[in-house]
DNA sequence: AACGCGCCCTGTCCGC
DNA sequence: TGCGGACAGGGCGCGT
C-alpha cells in the first residue's frame, strides 16, 4: 500500500499522538514480520524506551529511541500503523505486533498479508540502510540534474527504475504511473532514452504528484489508513491508475494496461510517448 | 553485475 | 452458491 505519500501521513499523525510516549510492554502475534531478531529481543531492546522523534525515510516510517536506536517499520502492501484510541481500531483483525504505551494506549501494526517488516537499527546499521536508499524526490538534493544522471545509467523501463528504492526512494507503482503520465512518457521507455526534456518533465511530475498526494493524505484504494484510522483522499485524483478502459482526462483515449515487470502499468497511448 | 522474474501471503472480485 | 483464477500499494533472492 504505502508509497511516500501515505509513510508521510502515518509519521504525521503519529507525531501528533505518540510523540514523547515510552513503551510499556511489546507483543508480537505474528513474529515473523520481524526483520533480524526474534519477539523476546525485541521486546526486551524496546521496553521502557521513549520514542523521541517520528519520522519517514522512503516508503520507510522510523521511529527514534530516547537511547538512539531506531525502530524501522516497512508497511509491505497492506501494513497499518494507527493508534488503539482511533475509532476503528477495534476492526483491525490482522495485528502482527502491538506497542503497549504508558499512558494506557496502544500502537498498533495491523499487516494482512505480512508483507510488512519491523526491525530494530542501531547507529551504525541505520547509517548503512539509509545509504542503501536514494534521494528523497520532495528534497532539495533531488533535481533535474541529479534525476538525469541517475537515468542515464540504466537500461530498465522507467516504470521499473522508479520503484527502484536504490535511486529514488518512496516512490511505488500508484505514483510511478502518475508521474510518468504527467511527464507525457511511457511506462516502457527505457531509462536512458529519456530525452533532456523528459527527464525534467518526469522530475517536476514526480515532485508534483508527491506533494498534491502528501497534501490529500495519501491514496486509499482498499487497505490504506493513515495514524489516525482515516483513508486517503488522493484515490479520485488519480490520472491514469487504475483507469484501464476509461477516457484519459486531457484527450478523451481510452487508458491502456500492460504488464511487466510483474506489475500492472497503465497510460495513455496519445498523451504518453 | 544489471536486470527480469517468481515468490512470499491473504482477501476480494469476476466469470462460469 | 461454489469454485478457480486473476489481481492487489512491496521487496527479496535467484538465475542469466
């Protein structure tokens, strides 16, 4: 489920409620969403600390400890993290791991299919993951120029590079798709081919549908709900995705689906080259 | 060694 | 109503 946009609500409205709160006690119902440990160490890394600060990296939500750990939380397809005091908290039937706070609330991380991942880094192993990610595309660091060069090297179809978390990191296959029919480029185009003005093209698409996504709180189409228990409201903006069959916005061209890489990829056969 | 594919898992929807 | 197949926001590990 979770690209950027929707990591970025989640640490949002987590920040709000949790920020500051210390952990009490830690269970895990399903332990093998654990990345690198097992339930008994991590409850026992995790108890009595505080979580300083909230925050994302990439699809990433991150969780920082008053002793400088960092607690990594990668929501898979379907992962939610929402507080026990949201209204619908009471439905969540699938919680892998659940953080009992002081004040009585609990954290908790609802996973369906268990694609998601907790694990615990500390400073040194953060440090390696987080330069194992690329550049986060809402920063200064990524412009036009460092998006070419970065495109210039790589054979793949844009729409795979995309989701490559190595070069740019929070983008999925929902914000892949409307970044590219914003950019007027196809799915299948391969990274280098991308002329000048399509790469800066797909470098303000990018920025554009990231912000106007963060802005509506993220895009809900089946399972995704944000800290608080509440869906996104980016679904109905969306161009191209999920549109097989119906008329582009700007040209009226029925929207096609193809797919690779495993993936579903949709777009407009006259808008998109 | 970059790249493409199968697979991990559960739920839902659609056609027969 | 039941059943099989396709499909779903991600990412790892494998073979080439």
């Amino acid at each position: 489920m979770p690209e950027l946009p929707e990591a970025e609500t989640i640490a949002a409205d987590l920040r709000d409620r949790i920020c500051g709160a210390v952990i009490r006690a830690v269970s895990v119902p399903r332990p093998d969403i654990l990345s690198g440990t097992d339930a008994r160490a991590f409850e026992g890394r995790l108890r009595g600390r505080r979580l300083a600060r909230i925050g994302r990296r990439g699809k990433n939500v991150l969780f920082e400890l008053d002793d400088g750990g960092r607690v990594l939380v990668n929501l898979g397809m379907t992962g939610r993290l929402i507080t026990s005091d949201a209204p619908n908290a009471a439905e969540m039937r699938h919680v892998a791991a659940r953080f009992a706070l002081e004040d009585g609330r609990d954290l908790l991380f609802d996973d369906t299919r268990r694609f998601g991942r907790i694990e615990v880094l500390e400073p040194d192993a953060w440090r390696a993951r987080d330069a194992l990610l690329g550049l986060e595309p809402l920063s200064a660091a990524f412009t036009a120029d460092a998006l070419r060069s970065l495109t210039r090297r790589s054979r793949s179809p844009i729409r795979n590079w995309l989701l490559d978390q190595r070069f740019v990191a929070g983008v999925g296959n929902i914000y892949a798709n409307e970044a590219l029919f914003r950019a007027g480029v196809r799915p299948r185009r391969g990274a280098r081919t991308l002329r000048r003005s399509e790469s800066d093209a797909l470098h303000g698409g990018l920025r554009e549908v990231l912000a106007r996504a963060v802005e509506a709180r993220g895009t809900t189409l089946r399972d995704y709900l944000g800290g608080g228990g509440e869906a996104g409201g980016f679904r109905p903006r969306l161009r191209v995705y999920g549109r097989a069959g119906e008329a582009c916005l700007a040209c009226a061209t029925p929207i096609k689906r193809v797919v690779f890489g495993n993936r579903s990829a949709f777009y407009c056969p006259r808008c998109q080259r």
